[in-house]
C-alpha cells in the first residue's frame, strides 16, 4: 500500500512538473521554468530513493547507457563554459530532460502511467490551440501571464503558450503525430479514436498557423515515418488492407493539402518564398558564423550556449544590416557543433541511432511475435511507439531550421518520447538482452544528482532571477524612489546569485544613470561604484560588447581616459564589425576634444556592416558646433 502510495506522489509530481513547463517553461530564459524544476525536482529525488523499480518490461540499457554519456558529457562541458549563466541555462533544461527521460523509461512506463501522461500532454495541446485562438482572433500579442505580451505579436502568428512560434510549431509537431499515432494502433472505441485524431489534425492546422517553414518540414517528415511505418505493420499483419490503405492516405494527404494551401495560401507562399538555403536569407549568415566560432574549438566546442557572444564576434560582414543579434544559431545541429564539438554531435547522433534502433526491434517483435498470439494491432504501447518515432524524426528534422531544444516545453516533450523509445514494453523471448554493467545504478544516482540540483537551483538561482525581473518591470520608472528599489533588487539578486555579470550590469547601468544631475561629491562615488560593477560584469563575462561600453563612458566620467581605451578596445574585439564599440570611441575621443581624429572615428562608425543605430551622424554634428565653438 506504502509503495503504491509514493509511486502515486511520484507520478503526480512529474505530472505537475510537465504541465507547469508545457504552460510557463515555454522560453530560452529559466524564469518561469523554475516552478517546474521544484516539482520535477522532487519526482526525481522520491524515485531514485526507492532503490528497486519494479517495472513491467526493462528497459534498454544500452539506450539507457547511452543517454547517461551524453549527459555526463553535456554536464561537464557546461560546468567547464566560459560564462557560467550561458551555460547554466543549457544545465537545468538538460537536467529536466534527464529526469524526463529516466522516469518515462523506467517508473512511468506502466501503461496506466503513461496513459495519464498522454492525458496532461492532450491537455497542454487543447490548452496551445485555445490561446492560439486567442491570437488568430486579432490579439495576437496576448500572453498567458499577465502583464506580459508576446514579442512576436506583430507578426501575426500564433505563439499559444510560448512568446516564439517556431517553439509552439515544434510542441505541436511532436503532438500531432503521437496522437495520430494513438488514433490509429490505440485501444478505444470509435469515439476515442475520432477525439485524438480530431486533436492532432488539429495540432496540424495550428502548425500551418504558426507558419514555420522547419515545424512544416518536420511534420513533412515525421508524416512519411508514421505512414511507413503503419504500411510495414499492415503488410506484416493485414497484408489484404495495404492497398485500400494507401488509395485513403492518398485521398486523404491530396484533400489535406489542398485545404491547407486553400485557406493558408498566402502565408505560406510569403514564407517558402525566400529559401532557407539563399544568400540572401539571414539564417545562411548565421550558420557561417557558427561553423567560424566552430573552428575555434572543434573538438569540444566553444561552450554552453557561447553563441549568445560568437553571434556578434563572428557575425559575417555580407549579412543585412537589419539582421539584429541572432543569439541561436536556428539550427540545432549546428548549435551541438559549435557549444559541444564534434564530441557533443556524434554523442547525440549515437544516441538517436541507438533509440530508433530499439524501437526497430520492438515493431518486428510486435508484427511477428504478439500479433500471432493476440490477432489484433490494437496497442497502446504499439500507437505510442510509432508516434513516437514519428515524433522524433519530425522534430530532428525541424531542428536543422530551429533551436526549440533551447526552451524546456518541446525539449522535455523530445525527452519524454525517446524514453518511450528506450521503453516501448516488450521481452522478447528466446533473446536476452544486452546488460551494460553499473548502468542502473549509476542512472539512479544521476536521477537523484539531477533532482537535488534542480532543487538548490530554484530555491538560488529562482529567487536571484525573480528579483532581477522585478527590477527590470521597473526600468520605465526613472523617480528617485522607483531607482532606489531597483537598485535594491539588483543588489538583492547579485548578492544572491555573484556568478550572474548581467545583474552587476545592470546595477552599473543604474548607478551611472543616478550619477547624472547629483552633486560632484556623490556623482563620483556613484561613477566608482559603477565602475565597479561594470568591472566585475565584464571579468564575468569578457566575451560581451556591453559592459565594457558602459566601463568606458565611467572611466571617461572618472576622467581616467586611459583606461576608457582600454575598455573600448576590448569592446572593439568582440564586436568588430558593430558600430556602438566605434560609437563609443568616436565619443571618447569628443570628449577629449580631439577634433580631427573625432571626425575620422564618426565617419567610421557610420561605415559599420551591423547595429546601425543612426546615432553617428547627429553625434557627429553635435562635434561640429563644439569644436566651432571650443577656444
């Protein structure tokens, strides 16, 4: 009664977990993941505890084994990034997606379990489409939280839970071909059968209204997986049913089609009008930035989530002037590439060939053992297999345009299928499968290392992240007092969190911002103190342009012009072809009333290949009437 009681907790644990991250974990930033990590955090912690799992079918170990390398590896190479919160923000999603994984492989792979998974699943894709309805009926910047809008609001496509699209048709990809999965090989009755497959044809159509090109090309794919899939099983099974089958996919793929380009025509042809492989489509400038910041470290790569940085330091000088910092690379084959090396790429590409393996073994065991003793395809464990699969390679195939393995929802939802996969409930027999030594053990520690880290993260890192945001809802509000409790929350949030440089940032930023209008006595304390903070943040994280912008306009209001150049320099260094880093130094050099080399410095920021601003030339002109009017 005890063990069925705490298995019961376990599985309501994880259940929450997945629903608070398929609702608010729907971001590349942790803020709103972090309710999720507590609960997922205490399922992992409750099951690793419990040192025998008993469970109807094993899983795989060498899926098993397979997934604890890429895990160790991931782990050390964030711990050993250069920017500590680039890469902690890859560590907690990675984390989740272990706990994910390890629990739907081993204590949620009970049917019944797995049964109530699909159900919170089913729920968050009803609860997608609602909001994306929201959007399509003209309130397209509508955010689930409140006093927050979405970013992509303007672009008028759907965003349901998530602020990027892309992200939704990424969760929405995956849904609709497990659900169209289950409609098929399921257990149920007609009524059952017709509610999945209206919600994943649903889940489809929402795709075409988020109107990502990858998510569609993914579906694309994923679509041929589940129709070949289904074919090799009817033609092991019901060979006489082949025929008739492929005359309804057919009819059923050409009626599709023509209702998707009849009703979303225009969209789509704006979209797929410029290839994603032209000279002139942003992501071609992107890809060849990363592969530049690959080079620097291709063996293991240049760190979690480095391209944050190596957007700016190896941005291509034909890339549109319009094209603002990218941040990921939109291909999450190439952002493995450049973070995790070739190491962390051929770990993953193991990883994926070994599960779709497993799941290969687990078809031909179903279509030539079970099926001679059942007579019957109608399986639960044999419908989420197949969508599963399908799943996988859709969303593998969406990756190659998109980086939704950066945002918690769609990566645990990956997470939670290939652990179906390692998974899918068979023992066949007459075949022993392969043990790999310690492998058991050593996932049951890691579930329980992942657990307790997600723990002591939300409770440190939640907190100093929920304090920094109170402080940025505040930025607009530029009274004494409202400045005063910002700066308290920063403080707060550093004292909290000291590894973070974008709190020391910030509170600089603000110090200098007080600075201005006090009396020279304080002013100059305040310049110093900021000074010191846009110090700490730039020894923090040296790879970024701007702390060492706002370091340069201190010293030069310390008067210490020397080390302003130096700071500039350094900004120049990692943002050669950007024009704030010359900006800057065209205005130290206005300062410094030299004229002559001010007037070169403003004509070469106006020359910049990126981030135009369009300050340059006024700046420049305000030069004119100083220097006119200087002795």
């Amino acid at each position: 009664m005890a063990a069925r009681f705490i298995t019961a907790v376990i599985v309501g644990l994880f259940l929450l977990g997945l629903l608070l991250t398929g609702v608010l974990g729907t971001e590349t930033r942790l803020l709103f993941y972090w309710p999720a990590c507590v609960a997922l955090g205490l399922a992992a912690v409750g099951a690793s505890l419990r040192w025998r799992w008993r469970l109807k079918f094993a899983p795989a170990d060498v899926c098993l084994a397979s997934v604890l390398v890429l895990a160790v590896y991931f782990v050390g190479r964030q711990l050993t990034s250069p920017v500590v919160t680039h890469a902690r923000e890859d560590l907690f999603i990675l984390l989740g997606c272990l706990v994910t994984y390890t629990l739907s492989a081993t204590v949620l792979s009970h049917p019944g379990a797995r049964l109530w998974v699909l159900g919170v699943l089913l729920f968050t894709t009803l609860g997608n489409l609602v909001v994306g309805f929201i959007h399509f009926s003209g309130r397209w910047s509508f955010h689930v939280v409140p006093s927050y809008m979405r970013a992509f609001g303007e672009e008028q496509r759907i965003g349901g839970f998530y602020n990027n699209p892309n992200h939704l048709a990424a969760f929405l990809t995956m849904m609709s071909l497990v659900l169209a999965g289950m409609a098929l090989f399921g257990r149920g009755g007609a009524a059952r059968k017709l509610l999945l497959g209206f919600v994943a044809l649903s889940a489809a159509i929402g795709v075409a209204l988020t109107v990502s090109r990858g998510a569609l090309v993914g579906l694309a794919a994923g679509g041929v997986v589940l129709a070949a899939l289904s074919l090799f099983i009817l033609w092991k099974t019901y060979p006489h049913l082949v025929g008739k089958l492929l005359v309804a996919t057919a009819v059923v793929l050409a009626m599709g089609g023509m209702v998707l380009f009849g009703v979303f025509s225009e969209q789509l042809q704006r979209r797929f009008g410029m290839s994603a492989f032209s000279e002139g489509e942003p992501r071609m400038q992107i890809w060849k930035a990363a592969l530049e910041q690959h080079q620097t470290h291709p063996l293991i790569g240049a760190g979690a989530r480095m391209f944050y940085e190596g957007c700016v330091t190896y941005r291509q000088a034909i890339a549109p002037l319009w094209l603002q910092e990218a941040e990921f690379v939109h291909n999450e084959w190439l952002q493995t590439l450049a973070d995790y090396g070739w190491v962390g790429l051929g770990l993953v590409i193991a990883v994926l060939g070994i599960h779709l393996r497993n799941v290969a073994g687990f078809l031909r065991w179903f279509v030539t053992d079970k099926f001679d003793r059942t007579a019957t395809v109608m399986s639960n464990g044999l419908g989420l297999a197949v969508g599963a699969a399908a799943a996988i390679v859709a969303t593998m195939a969406h990756a190659g345009f998109e980086f939704h393995f950066h945002v918690a929802a769609p990566a645990l939802l990956a997470a939670y299928l290939l652990g179906v996969l390692a998974n899918p409930g068979f023992s066949p027999e007459g075949w022993k499968p392969l043990r790999v030594p310690g492998c058991r053990p050593l996932l049951k520690f890691a579930l329980f290392a992942a657990g307790a880290v997600m723990l002591f993260g939300s409770w440190k890192y939640g907190r100093a992240e929920f304090y920094a945001e109170k402080a940025s809802l505040l930025e607009k509000d530029k009274s004494p007092e409202v400045t005063m409790e910002r700066l308290d929350w920063l403080t707060r949030a550093a004292e909290l969190d000291p590894e973070n440089g974008d709190y020391w940032y910030q509170r600089g930023l603000v110090r200098l911002e007080t600075a201005a209008g006090q009396p020279e006595t304080l002013a100059k304390s305040l310049l110093k103190r900021g000074a010191e903070d846009l110090d700490r943040a730039h020894r923090l994280n040296p790879y970024s342009m701007y702390p060492s912008l706002a370091l340069a306009d201190a010293y030069d209001a310390l008067d210490e012009p020397t080390r302003a150049v130096q700071a500039i320099d350094d900004a120049l260094r990692v943002a050669p072809l950007y024009e704030m880093p010359r900006l800057a130094y065209a205005l130290h050099l206005h300062r410094q009333r030299r004229w002559a080399e001010a007037e070169e410095a403003y004509f070469w920021a106006d020359q910049a290949a990126a981030g135009r601003t369009g300050e340059a030339h006024p700046f420049y002109l305000r030069m004119l009437k100083d220097a006119a009017a200087a002795p």
